[in-house]
C-alpha cells in the first residue's frame, strides 16, 4: 500500500495527511501528536477515527497542520484521518458516518463589515 493522502479542516485550520500501513505513529509538524496535543481531550479526538473503524495502531499518520489554534487543528486532522480510513475501505464509512466524523463541520467566523465596529455590532444610535 503506497501513501494515501488527504485533507481535513475545521474554522482557519488545514490537515494535510499521508497515510500509511505502520504501527500506530502518528506525527504532527514533525513532532509526537501527543506533544503537539498536550491536552488529553484532544489526543482522544484525534485517535478517535481509529478506534471506531478498529484499525488502532495498524496505521502511521504524517500530517502538516497549520492556521487556527489546537482545538480546530485537532478537528481537522480528526476529519482528515477519517476520510483517509474511508479511502483505504470504504466498509469503515458507515461506522465514521454515524460518529458524525465525516462532516465537515461548515462554521467560521463572520467577517467584519464596514460602517460597524465588529461583524454584527452597530455603532449607538443617538435619537436626539
């Protein structure tokens, strides 16, 4: 099996993966994912494609991740691990569709528009 490759994001964040059969490691910007990740919430989101499919520790993950902060990286590379899963066989799309990991979850934030002070807010309105 040659590397697999795909993309994942989440807000301003982007996750490029390769993918390949190996014994689990998972490396972020060149660093332990665990050590880019150091909360354990995240570690979990991250490995969480793998333990639904049952494919923990058969697979070695090199990803490049940049833009956004920790929780959206972690969330774009969750989404990029699992379409890669998906490409490798696609019996494993039925169990990542109903975890909800392969929805490309649309929210970013609101740009600013002029003649207001931020996205939404209005300048006060003075009546008299």
């Amino acid at each position: 099996m040659e590397d697999i490759n795909t993309i994942g994001r989440r807000k301003t964040s982007v996750a490029r993966i390769y993918i390949s059969k190996g014994k689990g490691k998972i490396t972020v910007n060149k660093k332990d994912y665990q050590q880019y990740f150091p909360a354990m919430e995240l570690q979990i989101k991250v490995g969480q494609p793998f333990e639904v499919t049952g494919t923990t520790g058969k697979f070695d993950v090199r990803a490049n991740i940049n833009g956004g902060g920790f929780k959206g990286q972690a969330e774009a590379l969750q989404l990029a691990i699992a379409r890669a899963l998906c490409k490798i066989n696609e019996e494993h799309r039925p169990l990542l569709r109903a975890q909800a990991l392969l929805t490309r979850d649309p929210r970013m934030v609101e740009r600013k528009k002029f003649g207001q002070p931020k996205a939404r807010k209005k300048f006060q309105y003075s009546k008299r």
